[in-house]
C-alpha cells in the first residue's frame, strides 16, 4: 500500500443555534434551563449549516511529512478530528492504513486519575502494542517528558505543559505508523517546542507519515516539503510549501514581500502622484516574505508625482491576521516634511524596529495625500504581506515562554528586578 491517508469527497455539517433533544432524564437543571430558552413552551426551530468541511480529497503516501495551514475557522481541526476518528464526516470516506497516534488538544487520551506511568501503558495499549514494546520505549518516553519525578502521580495534578510533554512523547515514541499533531504544541517553553519539532522530522525520516497543523510558518516551512491550504471547509492549494505559504500569505491575490505596477496605466493614483511599487524588505533591501521577529523591517513606497508643487504625505497601514489595524505610520521625513515636491521619482522608506511586532501575518496598506488641498492621490490594501516569525531560540520578547501571546504588538522591554531578601 503506498498510500497512508486517502480522503475522498470528505464534508462535516454543523447546525449552529439548533436545539438539541432534553436528554430522557433530564435533571430539573435542564428542565428549567430548557424552559427559559424556550419562552411559553415553544421550541427554537432555526438554525444555521455551517460546513466546516465541504469535499475534500486528497492522499498521503507513506513517510510524507505534510503541512496543513489556513486561518482561524478554516477546518483544520475538524479535518484533523475526522482523520483521527473523533469525529464522523457528514459524509465523504477517509482511509488510514497503519497505527494512528493523535495529539490535539491538552491530554487527548489521558485518565485524569491515573499516573503519568499508568496512562502510558494505556495509551500503548490503545495503540495496539504489546507491553514489551512499551517496556522498550518507557525510560526514553519519560527522558523526553522530562517528567520523571511525576511519572508516579495522577496526570489530574499536572499542569498543561507537563500534559503536553508526556502525551507527545507517548504519542511520538509508541512507534505509530502515522502521527496527527495540531497546535497543541504551543502550550509550553520554546526549548521543548523546539525539541518536539526535531524529534517530528526525525519520525518522518524513519518513514513515517506525520501530519503536522500549526500557524507558524517558519515551523511549516522547516518541517514540511508539501502543504495543504484549507479555507472555508475546502482545500485550495496542495503542493510544495512554500509555493502554498506564498499563496497563503498573499491572500490568494499574489501580493507578497513586493507589489509592483509596471503599467503606469494600471497604477493606483490621481492627478498629482502616482503608485508604482510597494516592498516590504530587509536592512540590506532584500525583499522578504517571512522575517525573523528579531529583525528590523523597512516598508517602502515608490511613486511618482506628475504635477509638482504640493506638500504629500505617504503613509502606511499595518494590519494583522484578524484584521485588525495594528499601526498608522505617516512620512515625518524632516527633509520633505511641510515641503513643495517638484515632479520626479520617489522612493519613501519606515522601518519597523526588530522585537516590535507579534507573531503571524502582517498586510501592508498603503495611501498618499496631499496638502493645500488635501486630496487622496490612493489608498490601497493588502499590496504587500509578510510573515513574522519567532525562532523560538529565547531571545526574543517572548523569552523562554512557548505558549500564545496576547496582543498585537511584542515589543522587548527592558524590566528590572529588586531583591531585598526574605
């Protein structure tokens, strides 16, 4: 058999705001809380489909290590739910062939009352092993966990990190043919995410098959040599990664690290100025699509202004994955600041200092006014996209932390501590 995972035609239908039927021994609770939601006795009756997967194929062969990528609410973890057997397609196949471990969420597949050593063997067992097999695995499984001293008490008492560290060493170590891992891994410290990346290639080096969700598309791009690109339910791109990144950071849309106009026709502007590229680039001006979140990147906008006499003012907009605005730059060059431009070709730069912006996606928008009067020569979105990324080495503003962080921006402060003693 060549091929580890085939889904053909898979859909997942969800129907939001349905009520569900009062269990047959409904507890009074219920019963109230049924009657509340229901005023003078009448059912809610509406509801909404929401596709969560809408036909999907594709097949996986034997030792692939494949990405899957896509916004917040794109399938990912549904398809890899359905995949996993968590969750029954609404209709569709999907064919696995070999052992299937599946880390999705924090102590998928733990007992709570039982102990890190207990659930190990369980989880084995439930992986089809014999007990010698995990006898073999259980000191290196425990050496990666790093919980050693823990091993012995219930996994209730753990926290989400140490959840985390021994369902991946069970899950990576237990010898699947097949390994589903979604974003589960951001919970955590840098080091060990670091860790669990290095062994997932060293399992896909041996000829297994991982499939492998995260956001991060340094992680992708290191681990993966193909992609899937999931959007509404449905797969729009499938191949080499870092053909479907760019796709996926470019919105579809082509603009990347660099938009240009090469016919002046077609260029955004009025009858003063005119756009002709915007880039998003480097200290040494080379464009870039993914950035270090520890480098610095400078924006730039070149144009033209056809009719001189007028003070302008560039600006830029950054917006992230959610769409929300995270900065307004405005040209404060104090060479052309409150200046008459005369006509000719500009290029207007703003950087954007290392250790300032948040991890994920930035969209670049960008507009020129004039002054005197003030007039919109152009304002254009999405005209060029970068990925910030985190190397997750610790010395970014992230520190040793692993896990999400809240905001969007991530500036490095400085901080500083005063011991007094006890």
């Amino acid at each position: 058999m060549t091929y580890a995972i085939r889904a053909q035609n898979l859909a997942k239908l969800y129907q939001i705001g349905q009520r569900r039927e009062m269990a047959k021994y409904a507890t009074l609770r219920d019963s109230l809380a049924g009657l509340l939601r229901r005023p003078l006795g009448r059912a809610s009756v509406g509801s909404v489909d929401l596709w969560a997967l809408n036909d999907i194929s594709f097949d996986i062969k034997f030792g692939e290590v494949v990405g899957i990528i896509g916004r917040n609410g794109a399938g990912k973890s549904t398809l890899l739910k359905v995949l996993s057997r968590i969750t029954d397609p609404t209709s569709g196949r999907a064919e696995l062939y070999g052992r299937v471990a599946s880390l999705l969420e924090v102590g998928t597949g733990f007992h709570p009352e039982l102990t890190g050593r207990e659930n190990v063997y369980l989880n084995g067992a439930i992986l089809g092993m014999r007990k010698a097999e995990i006898d073999r695995n259980f000191d290196e499984i425990v050496a990666f966990a790093e919980i050693d001293k823990f091993i012995d008490t219930a996994v209730k008492f753990y926290s989400s990190g140490m959840y985390v560290r021994l369902a991946f060493a069970v899950a990576a170590h237990l010898s699947p043919e097949i390994l589903i891992v979604d974003e589960v891994l951001a919970v955590g410290d840098a080091r060990f995410q670091k860790k669990c990346l290095a062994k997932m290639q060293d399992v896909g080096q041996q000829g297994r098959t991982v499939l492998f969700v995260s956001h991060s598309m340094q992680a992708i791009l290191r681990m993966c040599d193909r992609t899937i690109l999931l959007d509404g339910g449905s797969v729009v791109a499938d191949g080499p990664s870092h053909k479907v990144v760019n796709t996926y950071l470019g919105k579809d849309q082509g603009a990347m690290g660099q938009r240009e106009w090469l016919d002046p026709a077609r260029a955004p502007g009025g009858e003063v100025a005119r756009l002709r590229a915007v880039r998003a680039c480097d200290p040494a001006g080379v464009i870039e699509n993914t950035v270090d979140i520890r480098t610095p990147i400078i924006i730039e906008m070149e144009y033209e202004v056809l009719k001189g006499g007028y003070v302008m003012i560039p600006h830029f907009y950054l917006v992230n994955d959610d769409n929300i605005r995270i900065l307004t730059s405005i040209d404060m060059d104090p060479e052309w600041r409150r200046r008459l431009r005369p006509a000719g070709r500009y290029v207007s730069r703003v950087a954007i200092p290392g250790n300032f912006l948040a991890e994920g996606t930035i969209y670049v928008e960008a507009g020129l006014t004039t002054l005197e009067p003030q007039i919109g020569q152009w304002y254009e979105k999405d005209v060029a996209t970068f990925q910030v990324a985190d190397n997750m080495e610790g010395d970014s503003a992230r520190g040793d932390w692993g896990g999400k962080i809240q905001g969007i921006v991530r500036p490095l402060l400085d901080w500083s501590t005063t011991y007094s003693g006890s």
